[in-house]
C-alpha cells in the first residue's frame, strides 16, 4: 500500500507539508483524488453518503417516484442499459489502466462496457491501492464551513446514514479538517424545464434520473424531452423495449443541424416508431402534447432528458463560491478547481460535464495533493480572478452558451489534455489514444447504433493496443474490432 510518491526526493519529501483532508464523495472523482492526495502524505478521509463506492457507477433499482419535482431521495441516476461511450483505453488512470478481464465471471471485456464493469473497476482500485481504508459509507455530509479564517481551517460536519432505511441519525458529528474536497458528483438533482401546461397534465411525468428499464412503458406512447446522450439512449432502450412510440421533443426552439446529426437521422430512418419534433408548445390535461410547429400528440408518459443542476447544500462559504441561479455554472473556480479567495483550503474535482475518465480527476487529485503539501503554488487571488473571469469571456465570444460553462469534454476536447500536460506533472497521454478518442467521437456523430461494435482502428491505433493490451500482434489486430469480446 502506498503512502507517499516515490517519484521525490527524500530531501523534498520531508520539506512537504501534511495536511488533515476531508474528501466529500467516494465516486470516480473523490476515489482518485484520495489517492492522489495519500500519495503525497495527506491524512485523508472520505466521506460517501451510500453504502458502497462507486458515486454514479453504483447502479441502484430504487427510484425517485412521483412527483419529478419533489427532493430527492436516490443519488444514482444510472439507467440498467448504459453502456460507456468512451473506449476503455483511454479511460484509466496512468498506473491502473482500465485492461479487459477475460475469463472471469461477471466481467465485462467489451471495449464498451455497461456500467457494472466501471464499477468493477473502481472496486478494483481500491483494493488494489488500500482505499477503502480512508472511506466512511454511510457518512452524509450536512456542513461545510470554515473553522478559522485565521488557520483557514474547515470544520465538517456528517451524520450517518441507516443502510436499510435510509433515515439519517439526528446526531451530528463534528470535525475540523486542513481542507476540504469537494467530489460529490453533478447527475444527482435533476433539471426540468418550465412548459405550460406541466401542473395540469395529468399522466405520467418523471426525470431520467428516475429512468431504470423500459419494461413499464410496453405499449406507451413516451415522449422525451431533450436530445442528448440520455434522451438517444433511452430512445433506443425504449423503442427495443416494445414502446408503442417514442418521440424525441429537442429542448430547443429550432431542430437545427446540432440536434439532426448523421446520427440521429440513421436512427430515425431505422425506427419507424421514432419521431423527432420541435419543443413542446404546451401539455393539456388530457394527454395531448402539442409542439411548437402545431402538431400533437397523445402521450402517455412524459421522460425529461433536461440533465441536472449543480449542487452543494452543505456548503457554507458565505457566497465565496455559490451556483448560479440557473445551476449551470460553480463559480468562480480557477481551472474549475480552486475557488481563488477559499484556495488551497477548499477545491472541487470532477465538476466538469461529458468527463467520465478517471485519468483527468488524476491530473486534478494530483495538482490538489501537491498544492496543500507546498511543492505546487497556485498565482496570487487576483491573477487567479483575472483568469476566471477571461476563461468566461473568451467561451461567451465563442458563442458558447453559459449552460456549457463546465463543459470540456463535449466543447473542446483537447482541453482535457491541455489540463493533463500543465497540471499532472507526468507524460504526455499517449497519442494513439487521443487519436482513438477522436474517431470514436467522429463515429458516435456518424451513427449512435453501431460505433461500439466497428473494426476501424487506424494502424498507429491498433500499434498502441498491441502495447496497452501486452499481446502478439496478431493477438491485438485479431482484438482491436469494436468489442474486445461478446457477451
């Protein structure tokens, strides 16, 4: 088990401050950030409201019913039938690569797991760099403030919560930490839109967060609303799942070529049963949806795919870093990472959207880590405000829309890389896995249905695998098609 880097000095590490760090959230972000943050010397503890590791990954059948709107209960918003979209090569960390598990009961080899291989990899994490160890599950997080503004400390308050019931104790326990991580994760309270008619209609509404399998709506007419990952894939889970019909409502006043892309176009040609109409006008209580360009229909379920809000009720800092009232943007963060007036005291990782790959909150954990320990300074509070404030601007002249203010691995990729390189101080990614990652995005555009399962790796692409996988080269050639395996 590991405790410290060994990639330092004896005479540099013992110069290195150590500091007490409460990780809030055992998900993808808070896991590697905590071994990060060991590594350097921190005492950490994690702190995760469920009963197991895994954040999102933790597949959960319960579900939020009733009323969309009302508070929610389930933290998970995983549906049964995700599968990544992200090629498992380019998703681990840079010593603990995400490597296909042949032969072994449960697993899943595919290049394009479900969701249960994540979690198995996870899990696999810990065990194999002693994290559970650091975790408390079952520990929500109530309260985060600071302690002292003189010893810019943090005091944390949780209270724990019953595994069967879910009833939190009344009791509060009470800890001060030398900082706070913030990894609660940003797919847990939902988003809905404001459509008039919604009080009023009476049948079925519900989020996708509460979205599990396509079984109760065999013979429904469902409309969705959104045209993202979510509302494509529950489309597909629906339409194969015996839905009467499924019609696609874009969350948007014009159906333009972002939304009518090669993809959805295939999708709609290959689905009879599968429509796709302009934003909904109004909902009547009798059923009728009626959109905007004067058509309707009458549906028997309403799915919102209007994705989730921002948001850290436990946090108290006096306004020094809030959400905005929309729940699009956490701000201001430098390098969405540290709130400049609450730095190094107080930092989030894992708030950037369309980033499921643990190697990037690697990169975060690490510059974190060796932020707190002194080998790393962050630029003074101002210089770190200009930056901020520039980074927004630069994105606003772009025409980049504020509910994407977080959003790097969908906007600009390469981003995710720039990050890397400044921050990780390790290699350079490898460039046959930026070059995998942008032909499987170019064929996610291309067709939605069937990029998992293509044989198209370029040479240099298949030349890396053979490396990453420690075959022959006719071993990786034979399993570098879409799917490493069936299953």
């Amino acid at each position: 088990m590991e405790t410290v880097s060994d990639d330092v000095p004896p005479a540099t590490e013992s110069k290195r401050e150590k500091k007490k760090v409460c990780v809030v959230g055992a998900g993808m972000a808070g896991l590697t950030a905590a071994r990060e943050l060991r590594r350097e010397g921190h005492a950490v503890t994690v702190m995760e409201q469920s009963g197991d590791v895994g954040g999102q990954w933790l597949y959960d059948p319960r579900t939020d019913a009733g009323d969309p709107a009302a508070p929610v209960r389930v933290h998970s918003s995983m549906y049964a039938s995700v599968r990544l979209l992200s090629p498992r090569e380019c998703m681990g960390v840079s010593d603990f690569q995400f490597l296909p598990k042949h032969g072994v009961p449960g697993r899943d080899p595919r290049r394009f797991p479900g969701h249960r291989e994540v979690f198995f990899y996870l899990k696999d994490f810990c065990h194999e760099f002693g994290i559970m160890e650091m975790v408390r599950l079952n520990t929500k997080v109530v309260r985060v403030a600071m302690a002292s503004e003189v010893a810019a400390r943090w005091q944390v308050r949780s209270v724990r919560v019953d595994p069967e019931s879910g009833e939190e104790d009344e009791e509060e326990e009470e800890e001060v930490f030398d900082a706070v991580v913030v990894a609660n994760g940003h797919y847990s309270q939902p988003r809905l839109p404001t459509i008039t008619g919604m009080g009023e209609w009476r049948r079925r509404q519900m989020h996708s967060h509460s979205y599990r399998v396509p079984d109760t709506f065999r013979g429904q007419a469902v409309v969705l609303v959104g045209s993202g990952d979510s509302a494509m894939d529950i489309a597909l889970d629906l339409i194969c799942g015996s839905a009467k019909s499924v019609h696609i409502s874009a969350n948007t006043p014009v159906v333009d070529e972002k939304i009518m892309t090669p993809a959805m176009r295939k999708m709609l040609a290959n689905h009879a049963d599968l429509h796709l109409h302009q934003q909904i006008h109004r909902l009547h209580e009798d059923g009728t949806v009626a959109f905007a360009d004067g058509t309707s229909i009458m549906a028997d379920c309403i799915i919102y795919c209007t994705g989730y809000r921002y948001s850290f009720p436990f946090l108290d800092t006096g306004g020094a870093v809030a959400v905005d009232e929309d729940g699009w943007r956490v701000g201001p963060l430098f390098e969405h990472t540290f709130p400049p007036a609450l730095a190094p005291g107080l930092s989030f990782v894992g708030v950037q959207k369309k980033l499921f790959v643990p190697w990037f909150f690697e990169a975060q954990g690490r510059w974190i880590a060796r932020v707190l320990s002194g080998r790393t300074k962050l630029p003074p509070v101002e210089e770190m405000m200009t930056a901020v404030e520039q980074y927004r601007r630069d994105r606003e002249v772009a025409g980049v829309p504020a509910k994407y203010a977080h959003d790097i691995g969908g906007v600009n990729p390469s981003e995710t890389y720039e990050f890397w390189d400044k921050y990780s101080e390790l290699p350079r990614r490898e460039e046959w896995k930026r070059e995998l990652t942008r032909a499987v995005l170019r064929d996610i555009n291309d067709d939605r249905e069937t990029f998992r399962d293509l044989d198209n790796d370029s040479d240099s692409v298949r030349e890396g695998l053979q490396t990453w996988l420690g075959l022959s080269s006719d071993d990786a050639l034979h399993q570098a098609a879409g799917a490493y395996a069936q299953v």
